[in-house]
C-alpha cells in the first residue's frame, strides 16, 4: 500500500485522538462517570467512522476543524454500542480490545449509564457542530441533516434494530444468507454508511453524491464486518484483545460460520469493488484516500 | 381548580397521545423492537413534558402543529430512562405503572434495546422537526438550538449524571442535602426544564425570556420530584401501579425520608411558588395555564 496513504490514514487518526481526548471535557459530569465513559472512549481502535466523515466532508471541500465535533460524536455512539453490546444481557463479552469491557472494570449499572451518556452527549456534540458557538460553524440546516441521518443509522431501524436482529436471529439457528445480509448491514452498514453520507451533507453534497457515497459507505461497511468476522477466526489474539475463535464458540451469527472462509473472502472482495466503483463518479486526492479505505479494509485479513 | 384548565389539559393531552400512538411508524424497524417500544411509551402516564413544550411554544405564539415531533420525542426520551432505570441492574423495579417493567415483560436484552432505540428514535424526531420534510417546519438554527439542549440535560450533565450519582449516593448513606438537591436537579430538573426551554426556543423566543422559562421548569421540576417522593410514601397504590413505600423499602433516597413528610411538602410548595414567580413577566391565557400546572402538580399530593 502507498505509504503515503498510510501517513494520511494516521495523520487523521492523531487528529482524532487529539480531539476525542478533550471533547467531553466542557460537559460538567460526575468523575466517575467521567471516567468510565474515557475509558471506552479513548481505548484506541481505527476511528474508522469518524475517518470516513472527515473524508467524506473534504471530499466536498469541508476542512476538518468544521467536521471534527460530529466525527467524535461518530466515535462517541460506537463507543456507546460497543459497551451496550458487551453486557452481560447482552453478547456477555468479559473482554474489549485486551482490557476488561466497560461492565466488568465499573459494574453493570454505571456501564449502562456510560453508554447512555455516550449516545446522548453524542446528539450534543453534533448539534453544537451547526450553532454559533463551534470554533467554525456548519450551516444549521446541513448540520440538522446530517445529525438526522446519523440518528436514523443508530436507531430502531439501524443498529439498534440491527442487534435485536442479531439476537433474534442467534437463537433462531434458521436463518437465510439474505436476512443475515439484512441484518449486518442495519447493525453495521447503517452506521458506517451514515458516517459516509453526513460529512458529504456537512459540506453541502446534493442528494445524487450523497446517493453515491451511501452506495460506497454500505459496500464498505459489509467489506468490513465480514472480515471482522474472518479475523475472529484466523487472527492474532494480541491484536484481537480477545480469544481467537470466540464469536464462534458463541455461536454467533459470522460470515465464516455461514460460507465458510474462501468464500467469505470472495464476498469481502467483492463488497470491496462494489465500494469503489460508487466513487466512479469522483477523482482527486480524496478520492484516491477513499478508494485506498477500502484496500486498507480488506488487507487486515491478511 | 378551573375546569377550563383541566379541560386544556385534557385536550393537550389527547393531541400527544393521538401523535404518540403513530410517532414511531415511519421508523422500518423489527416488529419484535416495535413492540417493546410501544409498550412503554403507550403505557399512559401525564405526559408533562412534551405538554410542557407545547405550552412554553405557545406562550411564545408557535402553534403545536410545529411542536409535535420535538414533543413526542421528550415523552421517547422519558420512556427511555424509566426503561433503564429499572433494569436488575440499576433500580430492579418489577412494575412499572401497575404493568411488569419491559425487562420483565421483554426480557433485560430487549429492554436494553427498547431505551437505546427510543434515545436514539428521539433525536431523529426532533431533528425532523426543523427539515424541509416536516408538516410544518421550524427553522433550523432554532431546532438545532432545542435539540442541544435537550441533549444535555438528558446527557452526562443532565439525568444520566444524575442517575449515577443517584447511585453512588445510595451506597454512600452520608449524603448533604445540598448534593441531594443537586443530583435531583440533574436526574429530574433538567429535562424538565429542558422541555420547557426547547419549546421557548423553537418558538424564537430570546436569551432573557428562555433564562425565565428555564427557572420556572426548574423549579417545577423540584415540586415534582417532592410530590413524587411523597405520593410513594402515602399514595394510593392504585395510582402508583406498584406498593406504597417500596422506594423508602430500597433505601432510595427520597424527599421524606430526608426531612420528613412535613418538611417536603414544605419545599415543595415553595418551590411552585418559586416556579409562580419565574412566570412574573407573562400574561395571557399559555402564561394562566402554565401557571396552573403549577397547582396541579402540587395538587397530585393529596
């Protein structure tokens, strides 16, 4: 991969990190809340939604200190899920990138709340993008667009309704590849697509470009959960930060448990071409960081 | 107390329940999710915050025509917390409202999912409020004014953090009045006063006018909260839809259990006149009505 895809790719993942250390400082919260919420938060992975927001924005020609607040928010409500998904109700998962999940170092209640702040303070966080106090304000009806595509990804009819699917689905055991391909992209798709499409509404995109990068958005968002999928089968426990082959001994509802693994490679492949040729449309620098999101995506099960 | 008042508020009433009963359809979600959502968010109650925010727009002249998604979207929020708040791991209420609590009637999973959703669900209702797609569109800036502040004081600085501290109050059993009140203010008061305050802003009304309404639901918020306490104490179980004194009976704290029947029907009644007089400035038939939610919020305690 081009090294100077690469250098970019961490550039925007420092800009991040900066950014989400400090955005939840000016809300006056209890410290121990405080703490739980950073905890998630600020535990590394890809920031691979935000990523996708800025990307997109500057896609359309909107410099990042506009986008910024909403891309944490981004991060923000897939902190919130991540944590909501671990519960013990829930995936009952004792593990989140190598560290005890959220329940298990703080308790199920205030784990439940950390969530619940994160979601919420999210909606914030968006909000504050297109009004007069952010460093550099979005126009308000965009900024209203954009938060509302977001809300609709993460909700009943995104992921979570997505999850409740996963549940269903889990204790069903007779499900068919057509509703398992629904499924994932509610609980996965809509939000990474959503990441996609509101920093082309931040910048102004018009209804057909938006179209296009919803299109680029829901391939990639169904590149990435496959391999995901493939990862937890295959991958190095140091990198997972749990046991490999745990989703499966779960029985939970992967692609490689589905299709095997050769073929959910294929699948992965071509969710991938499907990806890039929504960008047909567009050219330049930031289509090109696109187009290598999705190269990047697919090479990290390799 | 004036029968015309009781009258409006019956019709106010009515016009929330009607939109309530259809505010989700428009959301492609799964039936199952539908479900728990529906149940908690049909199950009656007085709806006093999205009545607020009608009559706090109304004061300010912007018809309920325009208010109605933002409205609904309070009572989702509403239904949200108390869906949370009595899992097993937080409050472990088995009744809500005389009917088994989601957790119970659902399962923790769904339940858990029902207040995600509905959170969610809400910022997408109220950010429809101000786009091009409404009914009757409010203008953007002012939505995306409403909307953020709803979010935080639903958030880590409004009932979220007081729910927690809620929390780390009860196990701690050494808590000042002063931190009582706070961690009330934050856990009830805000979104009260949010809902207050959002209606003024939709309605354009200024920074003194919104100072003044949002004192006036503070305040309002206090009395109610009292009340509340007091009715578990000495309600009628009927009313309640669970056994009187099961609050003091968790060791919750409570308003009379810190200072005794007396003392908090005492505070109550000077805060609704705190409430009264933030009101001072308006008149007209929306400023009258506010004015006697007043009374009947203080009145439900006896």
């Amino acid at each position: 991969m081009a090294p100077a895809f690469e250098e970019d790719l961490r550039e925007r993942q420092r800009l991040l990190e900066d950014f989400l250390s400090s955005c939840l400082e000016s809300f006056a919260m209890p410290a121990g809340l405080r703490e739980a919420m950073n905890y998630s938060l600020l535990a590394g992975g890809k920031r691979l939604r935000p990523a996708l927001c800025l990307s997109c924005a500057a896609l359309f020609g909107l410099e990042a200190d506009y986008v910024l607040p909403f891309a944490a928010a981004l991060e923000c409500i897939h902190s919130y899920s991540l944590i909501h998904d671990d519960l013990p109700a829930m995936d009952d998962d004792d593990l989140r990138r190598g560290k005890p999940s959220s329940h298990k170092q703080f308790g199920e209640a205030t784990a439940i709340l950390a969530g619940d702040a994160l979601l919420t303070d999210a909606f914030a966080l968006m909000a504050s993008a297109g009004l007069s106090g952010a460093t550099r304000p979005v126009p308000a009806e965009r900024t209203l667009g954009a938060l509302r595509a977001v809300a609709l990804a993460a909700g009943s009819s995104g992921m979570a309704g997505g999850q409740y699917l996963d549940m269903i689905y889990t204790a069903r055991k007779d499900v068919t590849l057509e509703e398992i391909r629904k499924m994932q992209a509610a609980k996965t798709g809509a939000l990474i697509a959503a990441s996609c499409v509101s920093g082309a509404l931040l910048a102004g995109a018009g209804a057909g470009d938006c179209g296009r990068i919803d299109a680029y958005g829901r391939s990639l968002g169904l590149a990435f959960q496959i391999v995901d999928d493939i990862l937890n089968e295959t991958g190095d426990e140091a990198v997972l930060g749990k046991p490999v082959g745990s989703d499966a001994e779960k029985g939970k509802l992967t692609w490689p448990a589905l299709l095997g693994l050769e073929k959910s490679r294929e699948l992965a492949a071509a969710a991938g071409r499907e990806a890039v040729k929504a960008l047909e449309a567009f050219s330049g620098a930031e289509a090109d960081f696109l187009r290598r999101l999705v190269e990047y995506v697919l090479k990290r099960d390799s």
